[in-house]
C-alpha cells in the first residue's frame, strides 16, 4: 500500500495534465469557456444575495450581508459535494483507461478531486473582492488558519472520494443514493444559516458529530466573523481526515485488482 | 540474460460479481459485510496452466480462435490485471497496443491528447516535445492536430493513438490485433516500424488473427486454445496445427448443418401430406436455371430412395473439408423399392452465391439405364477438386429419363474448400507461369 502511495508521487505529472485537461475540457465549445469558472459562483451569489435580502430577508446580528456569509461556507461545499458525485462515477467513466492502459486507478478520483479545488480557489477570486468590499476581509494572523482548513478539506475530500469510487464499481446504486445523501448534508451543515443561532446551539451534539460542520465554521470565522475558536475541532478532524484517507486509500488498494474485470 | 516476457504457470480466472449486489448494498452495510459480499459467485478460467517465454528481442505470435484468452494473456503482460495463481514476469519498458487512442479525451485538441496520451504511456512531457513532430507525420495528421479529437473520423483516431503508442519506444511492444486501422499505406509504414523495433533487438509480443503475419513476421509463435497452451514453437509449424484444429472444428459444423437440412427437408411437411403423392417434376435438373433463388429441399416419389450422401477424402474418410486440388468422392446409397431400368443419377455444385460450378448426370453423358435393383451404391469421382476457396452447395438426384424426379435433394450437403492462395473466381485450372531468364522472383514473398 505505501510503495503505491510513493508511486503516486511518480504519476504527478500525469495528475497534473489530467487536472487541466478536465478544466479546459469542461468549458469547450460554450462561448464565455473558462469565464463560466468565474461567472457561475457571481451568479450563485447574486441568486442567494436576492432570496435572503429581499424574498426573505435574514436580518441575524453579526453575519450581514447574509449572501456574502452564506457563500463562504457554500464555495468549500461545492468542492466537497462536487468533488464526490464526479470520484464516485470517475472509475466507471474511465473504465476504458483501468481496462486498456497500465495505470494507477485511484488517479481518476483524485483528479476530480484536485479539479475540482481548482475550480473552489478561483472561486475565491470573486469571494474575496466581495469581502473587502464590504469590509468583512480582516487581515490578521488569523488568515495563516486558510491553507490549514483547504489542506484538511483535501485530505477528508479525498478518502471520501476513495472510498466511494472503489464502491460504486460494486455498488452502482451509490451514485443515486449520493446525490440524496448530499443533498440532505448540505442542510445539516451550518452554511445557509450561522452557527450560533438559539436553535441550532440545541442540537450542537449532532452538528459536532458532522464532520463538515467544523470545515465550514472554520471557513467562516476565518474569512468572515474574526476570531477563530474552532480550531481544536478542525485540527481534530484533521487528524481524523489523515486516518480516512489511510482507511480509504487501503479500501481501494484491496479492490483494485477487480476494478479491470469489474468496470 | 533473463528473457524479456516469461509466464511461469499462469493461471487467471475472471471473477462474476453476479447480479445480486443491485440488491444487497444494503443489507451489506447492514451486515458489515461489504468485502465479503465482493467475493465472486460465478468463475470464469480464462487461462489454465500457461507457460510460455519470449527470448529478448524476438517477435512472438499468439494466435487462437476467439475467446482462446489470447487477449488476457496480454494484459496479464501488460500488467493491467493481476494472475490467479503462477507469476508473470516483464523485463523493461512496456508499450502496449492494446486499444488505440484509450483516454483521448474527444473534445481538445489532438496536440494536448498526444501530450496526455504520452505520458499516461510513461513519456515525460520534454521527451514527448521532442518527438511530437515525428508522431504527427506518422500519424498523418499535421492538418488536423489542433482540432478536437471528437471532429477525427475512426481511422484519424486510431492512427494517432498507433502513433502516440509506437513513439514510446519501449523495450517491450505488445500489440493486440490493431493493424486494422488504416488504409494499406499506412499497414505497411506500422509493419516497417516493426521491422524497425526488430532490427533493434527489441521484444515484439504479437496477438492476432492473421496467421499470414504470425509466418512471416514471428520467430516463435503460441497457441492458445480455451485458455490452455496447445503449441509453441516455429510459427509454420504452429500454424499448421492450428489450421488443422479449425479445420475439425468447421467439419464439425458442416456434418451438423448438413444432418439437420437432410433431416428437414426429409420430414414430411405440408406439402406432402397429400398421401405422398408424388409431387410434379417441378423443378428438373436443369443446372442453368437461376440458383441464387433456390432454397433447400428434397422432393421426389421415392420408388428410387436416396439414403445416404457421403463426401470422401483421399483415404475414403468421410469429410466436410477439402483443400483445393484434393480429391473427392461422392458417394450416394440408393434403395430401390422395385427394380427399375428408368434411371438417370445426377449432380449439381453450387458456391456460395448459388451459381452453378458444375452439373451434369448419367443421362447426359450417354449412359443408358439397363438395371437398379435393390440397396445399391453410386460413386461420383473428382481427381482434383479444382475449386478456389469457399463454401460450396450440392444437389444429387435420382429421375426417370424424362426428368420425373425419384429423389431429389437441393442443396442439402454443404462442404468447404480451403486454399492457402487467395486466388478469385470459381474455378482453378491446373496451371503453372513460365518465364523468360530475365524475370528473376525473391526465394520468399516477404512484402515488409
């Protein structure tokens, strides 16, 4: 298992063309190409920012303006979610690559994995301007905590999307369920609504138990509310993403040999 | 040295994840089973027992029917699956061809494939740089290399991906029946590129169905045959023994195809069930009357019964399969249920598109019916079987001289003629070439 780990690092240059290749090729053939990276997230902005301002405005102390609080926490959803609902169907869409070519299999999910927080650091290019324009952006050591929460996304993001890349060629139902799955997750996680709400302090056990919960509280106080109190919690789940990743990559390395037969 | 490919044993069996996981992700999440529940239902052995080695820097053929494991046997060199029992062992770079253009993303360009291409195959992008101009010649696509790939016809595809794969310049080629992908040109320029690999002392690791390449091309040549090792060794002689099994396996079929239409047309349909009247001479033996029409059957009163057709070789084997120049019996069992002296034996060839080779019957060559009675036999005799390659169709019949038919069978008995000449037409007259002094042949054909 670790002499694969190490032959990982042998295939970077492939990773890194597949990463490209995947964003170049997303946006072939529409006219504003590689715009879309960036008008996409303006759009999901400008759609939130007239729900929660005017359709139902969302007036909570401490986090105005609301569209700008929500999309700190939704940028890093999108990378999660989407990074799964492309890992776990990357094996099957690949077959031909497992079936004909020598070639380490667990490269698809990751390179889904890896473009997709591509696409979630240029998100940022919109997402930042937006904050020191209303003059949320505070710039303190507080910022060195940014690369720590991405690198542990990372890490999470991709034992997750191990593990259901090398399931899914057995268990074709868990594309289907997944969407629901993370469906049901994004609303269970703090990122349409603040964490320090009454009412969700009373089910703070529950939301403690969801791992994501801590990635975007962090997200948040990080870029938006000041002082970041998580952090014991998101160092936990780092701890804890290191151990998934280990569980997922050894998952995959013991299927690996029926991905070929099984795609 | 240690030889490039050996394959010590190798046994592979391909694992069945039945149908019932659609049903069970739950109850394995439930039960904590999932790993056991991947554990197969059903097996399959595609290879038993193989061994087989391949000497550094020489041109292996693998050749069997479809399905042999020909194809697993490669990727088991190539690594991409894993042996059940025994050990497999490569000795240097691999390149395998075994599907061309595998991973070409169809909507960049053909420049941006080559560079992904490449390295997936084990190229660094600055090696890939420096060969890029001669991959595009190759492929003959220098007009075409910056348009998406999803714009290529199949064959633009696949020469690139020959292309791409040919310029990894491996130690170890392995090449899965892909000189099917252009125009002759271009067979010819990947068949030098062999040549080329050759010279260099390079291992070539052939699997195909053109036995004529595995002759010319290989210094050994493998036969596999329902996963099992048959013969190894010179390629003619492989070959050879390979042709001969095919050879069974087709006579098999024919004996069957001939025994069911025999039997079909002899059952009494519809048409005869008007008490077994005899039907009308409806159709005499008039072997200039539009074949390609006709369809199998059997008509006739039956006073003279046709009991047995029986195609014989040279040492008077029954056989379904002859080779062009081979001699052939036919040879019909009559019974007669009153003794006759109104008869007239005939027979009819057919190739496969229903044009008459050859008819003729007793009557026609002057042979004047004085008596048959009883179980009697008549033998067609053909010293050479001067026939070019195909399958071929025949009629027998017994009539009265005014062509009222006793026994008639159309095109019930089929054979095959083989040949190792390509030669066209229908018919090959014995022949030889002269020459005058100044026209000089090569000892071997040998187009490379």
């Amino acid at each position: 298992m670790f002499d694969n780990l190490t032959r990982l690092l042998r295939y970077r240059g492939l990773i890194q063309s597949l990463v490209a290749r995947d964003l170049k090729a997303r946006y072939r053939g529409s006219v504003l190409g590689f715009l879309w990276t960036f008008v996409n997230p303006v759009l999901l902005l400008l759609v939130y920012s007239f729900v929660f301002t005017t359709v139902m405005p969302n007036n909570v102390e401490g986090v105005q303006p609301y569209a700008l609080f929500m999309f700190c926490g939704i940028l890093p959803w999108n990378w999660f979610s989407s990074s799964l609902a492309e890992s776990a169907g990357s094996l099957i869409a690949g077959g031909n690559l497992i079936k004909k070519v020598l070639f380490p299999a667990e490269i698809l999910p990751i390179v889904s994995v890896l473009a997709n927080m591509v696409n979630f650091l240029l998100g940022l290019l919109i997402l930042v301007p937006g904050l020191i324009y209303f003059h949320r952006l505070h710039v303190s050591a507080n910022l060195l905590w940014f690369p720590v929460a991405v690198v542990i996304q990372l890490v999470f993001t991709t034992g997750l999307a191990l593990i259901l890349a090398a399931l899914t060629v057995h268990f074709r139902d868990i594309r289907d369920l997944l969407s629901n799955v993370l469906m049901l997750w994004f609303f269970a996680t703090p990122i349409i609504y603040p964490w320090f709400q009454e009412n969700v302090k009373k089910f703070r056990v529950l939301f403690n138990v969801n791992p994501f919960t801590h990635l975007a509280v962090s997200y948040q106080e990080i870029l938006f509310y000041g002082p970041v109190g998580h952090w014991k919690w998101l160092l936990a789940l780092g701890a804890g993403s290191v151990g998934l990743f280990l569980a997922g990559y050894w998952l995959f390395d013991r299927l690996r040999d029926s991905f070929a037969e099984a795609v | 040295m240690k030889p490039a490919i050996e394959l010590v044993n190798v046994s592979k069996i391909y694992r069945r994840y039945g149908g019932r996981q659609f049903s069970t992700l739950k109850s394995a999440l439930l039960q904590r089973s999932i790993l056991r529940d991947l554990h197969p239902s059903e097996t399959f052995p595609a290879l038993t027992d193989v061994s087989f080695t391949v000497p550094r820097g020489s041109t292996y053929g693998v050749i069997g029917r479809n399905g042999s494991g020909k194809s697993t046997a490669l990727k088991l060199v190539a690594g991409i699956t894993k042996p059940t029992a025994g050990t497999v062992s490569v000795q240097g770079r691999i390149s395998a061809l075994i599907e061309l253009g595998a991973g070409f993303h169809p909507e960049i360009s053909g420049r941006e494939n080559v560079f992904i291409n490449g390295i997936m195959l084990g190229l660094t992008k600055h090696e890939i740089h420096d060969r890029f101009e001669e991959i595009v010649d190759f492929a003959e696509l220098r007009e075409f290399i910056d348009a998406p790939v999803k714009t290529y016809s199949s064959g633009m595809y696949m020469r690139l991906g020959f292309a791409v794969a040919i310029h990894v310049n491996p130690d170890v080629l392995l090449v899965d029946e892909v000189l099917a992908v252009g125009d002759e040109g271009f067979t010819h320029k990947c068949l030098d590129k062999f040549a080329e690999f050759k010279r260099s002392n390079k291992t070539i690791l052939l699997v195909t169905h053109s036995l004529n390449l595995v002759e010319r091309f290989c210094d050994e040549a493998f036969w596999l045959d329902a996963g099992r090792g048959m013969k190894h060794g010179d390629p003619k002689r492989v070959v050879g023994a390979y042709l001969t099994k095919v050879e069974e396996g087709e006579e098999r079929l024919l004996a069957t195809t001939t025994a069911k239409a025999v039997e079909e047309a002899s059952r009494p349909g519809p048409a005869d069930a008007s008490g077994g009247q005899p039907q009308p001479a409806e159709q005499p033996l008039d072997p200039t009357s539009d074949m390609s029409q006709a369809t199998e059957g059997r008509w006739g009163s039956r006073e003279v019964e046709i009991t047995d057709v029986t195609l014989l070789d040279r040492e008077s084997q029954v056989s379904f399969v002859f080779h062009s120049g081979d001699p052939i019996t036919i040879r019909l069992k009559v019974r007669a249920t009153q003794p006759t002296a109104d008869f007239v034996f005939g027979i009819g060839l057919f190739n496969a598109d229903g044009v008459c080779c050859y008819g003729t019957n007793t009557y026609l060559e002057e042979m004047n019916p004085a008596g048959l009675t009883g179980d009697a036999e008549a033998s067609f005799v053909i010293d050479s079987l001067d026939l070019v390659e195909g399958t071929y169709k025949l009629d027998v019949a017994v009539h009265k001289i005014d062509g009222f038919p006793y026994d008639y069978h159309r095109l019930l008995y089929t054979f095959r003629v083989k040949s190792r000449l390509h030669d066209v037409g229908i018919y090959r007259p014995r022949h030889r070439w002269a020459f005058s002094p100044n026209v000089t042949f090569k000892p071997d054909m040998d187009r490379s």
